[in-house]
C-alpha cells in the first residue's frame, strides 16, 4: 500500500524523496485532481499530497529546492515523483523556474473546454464565498459588463490557452508537454490515463477494473489496493444554468483563442 508510508513520515529502507519528474502544471479545474489521483494507482508513481506552489508564490520558491524536495513523498529509485499545481500554467515565472530545474522534465496539462472551465471556476469561487458567509453575484452580472463581455474576469483570462501556452513553448519543446483531455477523463478515464503511461515510458499497469462510475456523484471513481473512493465533494459539483446568450458571447471570444491554440499543439479538441 503506497499510500501508507508517507502519511507516517517514516522513511521505508530504500527510499527517498525526490524532485519530481513529472508536473501537473494546470489548468485550474480541468481535473488537476483526478488526473494525479488516477495516475496515484500505478505502482510506479507517487504523488505529492498536496499542491506545492513553489513555482508560482515567491514566497516559497525562496525556500530553495531543499524545501521543494522536502515536501515530496517517499519513493523507491523506479518510481516517478509527481506533484500538481493548477496555477503554474497561468504564472508568468513558472515556466523558466521550472526550466532552470530541470530543462528535460516531462510536464502534463489537462484541459477543458474553455467555456465550461470558467463556469467551474466561478463555482468553485461561489461555493468557497459562500462558506465564508461573503456576498456572491450570479455568473452573468460577472460576466457582462456595461454589456459586453467582461474580459478582465480572471477566470476568462485563465482560459485563453493559447496566451499560457505560449509562455510554456519559449523553455520547453512541445513534445515535453502532454496534454489531456479533461472532458474525456470525465467521461472515459482509461484511454487518457494509457495514453500518460505511454508518454511517462510506464508499463502499461492502469486497468479498467480500476475504475467504477458511482451514479450518486455522477462521475468515475477509483478503486485501488483494496478500497474504493471518489474525489472530495468539491470536486464534480453541479454548475449553475447559465444564460444562452451569455454562453454564445463566450464562445465566439474564445473561438480565434482555440484555434491559435490549436495551431500551436498541432492537435484539436471538439470545444464549442
Ligand atoms: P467541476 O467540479 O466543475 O465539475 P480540478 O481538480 O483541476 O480543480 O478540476 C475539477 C474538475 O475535475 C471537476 O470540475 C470535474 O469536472 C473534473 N473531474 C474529472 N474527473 C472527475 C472525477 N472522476 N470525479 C470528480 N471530478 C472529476
């Protein structure tokens, strides 16, 4: 059971804590969760527990990379360390800090539809102000100002990928990056997940009896070393309606964004 050692702290013999070799570098909500916990089930990987931030907050990344090791789990010499850290696509340092690292890292993105990426972002930001009692608008009155489009709104600004992308592209050769596909996470787990195996140089060790669609959450869940779990409830929760209107203002502003990006990656996705 690999979850086991590093709740403990006690470090098993033949083990130690490495910089990652892999990183989830974003987007924030495309299934930076699910991506890194599904990849948990290979005997090869382990994971981070939590989002480091080293990368993108100042504050840390003077700690030094003795701190950023420090943060990593236990792991035997065939294992990959990884971490995940949503905001790193977006940081403006993220990309050289990581290249100054290590210039031959392997990096994972997952991506969703830009559209339903700012929906979820809003809902994520809706139901955190909510338990802290602060005052929340609906997503249109966000989303429009004075009538048009509010482009400001950060969670529009996180979506333009190819604005990100570009920045990642000036350290690091596109064939460093993989991307996944967020919506078919969601709805096919498996093919996304072989398809990380392949690009890590893995062993092909992720099976579909790893997986179980729960009816109740409405999304996969995950079954391994024995027990079965599905990710925290703030993940997969309902989005709200959003007007027509509004929807079709964001998808036309996001059209000439994706297919620059499109363009970019030499691959395209079905989003709207
Ligand atoms: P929603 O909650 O808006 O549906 P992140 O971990 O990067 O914050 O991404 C959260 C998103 O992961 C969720 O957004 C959800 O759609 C997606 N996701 C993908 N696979 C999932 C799974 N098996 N269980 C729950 N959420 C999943």
């Amino acid at each position: 059971n690999k979850s086991e050692h590093y709740s403990t702290q006690v470090r098993p013999p033949g083990t130690s804590r490495r910089i990652p070799q892999t990183i989830i570098i974003g987007v924030r909500k495309g299934g930076t969760r699910a991506l890194l916990e599904m990849l948990d089930i290979h005997p090869n990987i382990v994971v981070a527990a939590t989002e480091v931030h080293f990368f993108d907050w100042d504050e840390n990344y003077v700690k030094g990379i003795d701190w950023y090791r420090s943060l990593m789990p236990f792991s035997y010499e065939n294992q990959i360390t990884i971490e995940k850290t949503p905001g790193y696509f977006t940081s403006p340092q993220a990309p050289e800090r990581i290249h100054d690292m290590n210039s031959s890292i392997k990096l994972l993105l997952i991506l969703r539809d830009p559209t339903e990426r700012v929906i979820s972002d809003y809902t994520q930001v809706y139901y955190n102000r909510v338990e802290s009692h602060k005052p929340v608008q609906p997503f249109e009155e966000i989303v429009i100002k004075n009538g048009a489009l509010n482009t400001k709104y950060k969670a529009i600004q996180r979506s333009l990928y190819d604005i990100h992308m570009e920045k990642w592209l000036k350290h690091f050769s596109l064939d460093q990056i993989h991307i996944v596909d967020g919506n078919t996470l969601i709805k096919d787990p498996l093919p996304e997940l072989q398809k990380v195996e392949k690009f890590l140089n893995l062993p092909s060790r992720i099976m579909s009896s790893n997986f179980y669609f729960n009816q109740t959450k409405g999304f996969y869940c995950i079954r391994s070393d024995g027990r079965e779990r599905c990710l925290h409830e703030s993940k997969g929760r309902p989005h709200p309606v959003v007007n027509s209107t509004v929807l079709d203002q964001l998808y036309s502003y996001f059209r000439e964004h994706n297919s620059k990006f499109y363009r970019m990656i030499n691959h395209s996705f079905d989003w709207h």
